[in-house]
C-alpha cells in the first residue's frame, strides 16, 4: 500500500523523534491502525478505496507532529500559549434571575500545547503475575512484545507535584484484556510514575519516605477481589490528591473498585502508595448507590478555619479526613476518615421541592459528574474573610448529541465554603482548550475520536510572583479513554480577579444563615447554566458533526466517480493498445504471407 510505504517512510524520516524510547512501539501502533483500516477496506471493481487509510494516516501525522513539539520542550522554557475566550456564569447573588445571562460573565485564559505522558508498556506487563493476566489464549508463535501490544491498555492518568522531592508522581489505570476487545477489560491494576520538572520520565528512581526507600515505576499494591471467568475487576478511574502545605504529607490514590463479586457492588476506595494502606470508603448515613464512583477530593484545612495565609514556619499537621464532591446537584459534600474509611454526608445543599420543580434542573438534558481533585486557591486571592475557595475541573456528561454515546466536556468550577455551607462561585462552559489537546482528526471528528474529553487532575498550582510560570495552573487531561496529557493553563488568578465578589473581596464571616442561602440558591443556577450549555454545545456538534457526515460523504461519492472515471479512461486506454496492437499482428502475418520477389537469370 503506497500510504503505509508513505508513513513508514515517514517515521523513518523522523528518527530523531524518541517517546521515552518508544519509537518502535509508536512504530507498532502504526502498523496495527493499518490492519484495523484494512479490516474496513471499501472495495470497488477490485480497486481499493483507501479513504479510511488516509485519515488514519493524517492522525498518526497528528500525533508525530504533537510528539515533537512536546519532547522539543519538556515544558521547560518559552512555550507558546493559545489565548482562549472563556465564558462562565457568576454567582451574584441574584438567585432565580430571568435567564443564564444574568449571571453570564467572559475572561480569557491561555494554553500550552500538550504533552503526552508515556509509559513503557512491556516493563508494566512483564512486572504483573497475577492469575487473571493469562496468555493462554493468545496464537502461539508470536513475540512477548506483539501479545503485550494486544492484551494491555493504559488510560486516566492524574498526577501530584511533590514538592520535597521536585517531582511529579502519575498514577494510570493498566489494564489487561484477552480476546482483543479493549473495552471489555479482565482486570486493572494501577500504575504510579514520576517525572521531573519538565515532564521527563525517571526510570528506576528513589525517593526516600520517612525511612522508607520507594522506587518508581511500579504497580501499587492493591488486593483485588476477583473470580474466574469474570471481568472488570481491580481499580477503575484512579485520581491522586495531596494536602497542600503539609510537611512530608502522603498522597492518596482514590479509585473505585468492584468489592462485592455476588452483588457487584462498586465501592470507593482510597489507598495510600507510600505507608501501603488500602481501605474502602463506607457512606455511613447515607444509602450507597450499587455503583459509587465520580468523587471529586479535596483537602479541607483543618489546623484552623477560616485558614490564614501562612506564614514562615507556620506548621500544619497532617489531616484524617478527606472530602469529597459527592454530586453536584444538589450539592452534596462527603467527609471520609483516611485510616478507617468511615464516611458522613457532611453538607447537603437545601433545595425545597417547590424550588426544584419550578427549577427543572434534570431538564438541562445533561448532568455535571466529578473530573479532578478541587485544590485551593493561592493565598494571594483568598482574599474573602470567612470563606475558602477551591477550584476544580469537574465534567458535563450530555445525552444530546453524539448518536455513538453520551459527550464530554470538562469546565472549570469554583467550590467555597465557610466550613460548613458549601457553594459554587463560578462554572465555565463546556471548554475544549483550542489546539492544546486535541489533533486535527479528533478536532474533525468530534463524535468519534472527540467525544469524550475529561480533566482528570489538576497537578499543580503554582505560586511564584514572577516569571514564566506566575498564574500558572497544571491539569492532566485524557481523549478517547485512550491517552494521559497534561498540559499549562495560564490566567486562572486574572479570570478569578475579575468576578465581583472576589474584586471586591465581600466579608462572609459575620454572614447569617440568611445570607448563606443567597449563595446555595444561586450555586443551582450556576450548575444549571453550565449543564445547559454543556448539552447545547454537544448538539451543534452532532448537528456540524451531521453536515461533516454528509460533506465527507459527498466527498466519497466523487472520489468514486473520479474512480470509476480513470477506471473506464485506463480500460479504454488498455482495449486501444490491445487493438494497436492487434494490428501490428496483423500487418506482420499479411507481410510474411506475400510473395517473395526473386531474381531469375
């Protein structure tokens, strides 16, 4: 096939280019996307209509193009930022306004292109025996290499910045699947990372924990319930948080997991990779669902409340409890003890029957679900006496749209409490961050490789007052449940300055229930306004999506008409030689028949 000979060529051409390492594998990966495309050739009159070949090939060209950029800069110096509009609804304290307009206010922010964390896959498979991850069914014959390329998976990268130690720990579910169907997963386990500054991987590095020597990467110690014959067992949507300002402090992985295999009872479940203490989340006045999954953590200060900025030497110990957005509307918030698992609901947003009625909220046609960990906000804007404010980047999940599945989109919110009532101050639209994360054939195709986007983490916030990296917000992204990205937004600090509670920097510690309620009131409104636009924004996609459909196919048909045209042009050219050549023949047997002329006397 001349574009396989054409791509190959290509990777070639770009030797220099070296993921980690894993050029081969890249390399591979390519090879396999051929014989998927191949598998769904069209064929017409023995001709092969290589349109599926040709996309595929634009999405690896994609991918190479996104590889150089980011192994050219490791985000380590002079990157360059795409400026974004963003749109985003502000609570006013207006509840019950006549519309989302009322609420609506614009800022910008900036974006990095994104960096693709990788992994070596081989050394992840080889490091696993666990009875489940069975070859067995595999075709003899074949390499280690080629049966690993088929049965595993890696997805849902989140990530912390451990200050002490200067670098990145990245946890990602890898997962084993034995009859070639990525989606139909045997079991998960998962996998912890570091990288430094710059987003290098570090192989075969030591930190050393209270004592304790830790090298990375490896697989987190996690026991994990499981019958043979079954599948989907092991941690699922692994998400790590850490407690800022907290000397020395542990991160925790949270993750939920099938724990009952009678009643298939999904449990969260929380596990500390450092101490290597795993326990389950237990809701103790509240009925679980059969499924718990999607909570978003977060760090409640606990040394004092409102915290102060903290100064010098100001020590805060380690918390025991974790918080978590249980849903957001009705808000519901979750307080889990770290080391026994016991969890209460500790706020509940009050919303009158009435209220919800006249609200319609579910009415939006989507619905907000949990995304990242909820990390504060520098000290340099807690600038409201009696509150805090986190921010977080939950997701829309929209049945409108996408005929192929539900469509996702992650916004960026702002959670503040006064350490008992609990509200949003602010939800961005549906965001998709320009060209940062996105290539162009996902870009073309948003209800196939575009359709789900989620923010699985927010890294890192950094603090510094000067340089390139001031207001600067790290967040770990995944496409397709098929990659782990992160990348720099800049301009959150600027966006949050210019919400007017904020600006004018409104004193909420003498604030009476009364006054309380204002705000939880208009947190519906802001969920409201942000799922309405999310499930707006998923059906003009289906509607461009439709209209690409149709042009793609228009494009199709005269590709085949030009097809069959130089088809008819080459038989008609091959009948004329065939009749030129006809008749040289025959002009060659009329010239041997005739009389030979001879010379008598």
């Amino acid at each position: 096939m001349r574009i396989l000979h054409y791509l190959e060529n290509l990777i070639v051409k770009n030797n220099n280019i070296t993921v980690y390492g894993k050029r081969q594998q890249l390399r591979n990966t390519t090879i396999n996307l051929f014989s998927n495309a191949e598998s769904s050739k069209v064929n017409t009159d023995g001709h092969l209509v290589e349109h599926q070949l040709v996309r595929t090939a634009h999405g690896i060209m994609d991918r190479i193009v996104q590889y150089k950029i980011a192994l050219g800069s490791h985000f380590s110096k002079n990157i360059p930022y795409e400026t974004l509009d963003v749109v985003g609804f502000a609570n006013y304290r207006i509840p019950d306004g006549p519309d989302c307009g009322s609420l609506h206010t614009s800022s910008t922010l900036e974006v990095t292109p994104s960096l693709h964390i990788e992994d070596d896959i081989l050394d992840l498979a080889a490091s696993v025996e666990h009875s489940m991850v069975d070859y067995s069914g595999q075709p003899k014959g074949q390499s280690f290499a080629n049966m690993v390329h088929k049965t595993w998976a890696q997805m849902s990268g989140s990530s912390v910045w451990l200050q002490k130690y200067g670098v990145y720990l990245t946890v990602t579910r890898a997962y084993f699947f034995d009859k070639g169907v990525q989606s139909w997963p045997v079991i998960s386990f998962v996998r912890a990372q570091l990288h430094d500054a710059n987003w290098q991987r570090l192989v075969n590095y030591t930190i050393i924990w209270q004592g304790e020597e830790l090298t990375f990467p490896r697989m987190l110690n996690i026991d994990i319930p499981h019958k043979a014959g079954g599948a989907f067992f092991g941690p699922e949507d692994p998400r790590i948080v850490i407690e800022s300002g907290v000397e020395d402090a542990e991160p925790v992985v949270i993750f939920n997991m099938m724990d009952d295999l009678k009643s298939l009872r999904r449990s969260m479940h929380i596990h500390r990779p450092f101490s290597n203490h795993t326990t389950r989340l237990q809701l103790g006045n509240h009925a679980p669902h059969l499924a718990e999954k999607n909570w978003a953590p977060f760090f409640l200060p606990q040394s004092e409340f409102p915290p102060s900025p903290r100064h010098a030497g100001h020590e805060q110990y380690p918390n025991k409890y974790v918080h978590f957005v249980y849903e957001f509307h009705p808000l519901r918030i979750v307080r889990c003890h770290l080391f026994n698992g016991d969890c209460l609901l500790a706020y509940e947003q009050p919303l009158s029957i009435p209220y919800l009625a006249d609200h319609k909220y579910n009415d939006t046609g989507g619905v907000m679900r949990g995304g990242t960990n909820f990390e504060p906000l520098p000290a340099s804007i807690q600038n409201r006496p009696g509150v805090f404010t986190f921010v977080g980047i939950p997701r829309t999940h929209s049945g409108a749209g996408c005929s192929g599945g539900a469509f996702y989109r992650p916004e960026i919110m702002l959670l503040t409490t006064n350490g008992t009532h609990y509200y949003f101050d602010y939800a961005s639209v549906a965001l998709t961050f320009g060209s940062a994360l996105f290539t162009q054939s996902q870009a073309d195709a948003p209800c196939e490789g575009g359709r789900i986007f989620m923010a699985n983490s927010i890294s890192r916030i950094h603090n510094d007052q000067y340089g390139p990296n001031k207001d600067v917000m790290e967040v770990t992204f995944s496409i397709a449940d098929n990659t782990v990205q992160t990348t720099k937004i800049k301009g959150l600090q600027a966006l949050v300055k210019t919400l007017p509670q904020f600006r004018m920097g409104i004193d909420g510690s003498h604030w009476q229930e009364s006054d309380m309620q204002w705000n939880i009131n208009v947190t519906s409104d802001i969920i409201h306004c942000s799922t309405g636009s999310a499930a707006e924004h998923a059906r003009l996609i289906l509607h461009l999506d439709e209209k690409e459909m149709e042009k793609e196919k228009g494009k199709q048909e005269e590709n085949l008409k030009e097809l069959m045209k130089q088809m008819d042009k080459e038989e008609e050219e091959e009948k004329q030689k065939e009749k030129e050549k006809g008749k040289g023949k025959e002009k060659e047997v009329t010239s041997s028949q005739a009389p030979v002329a001879r010379n008598v006397g």
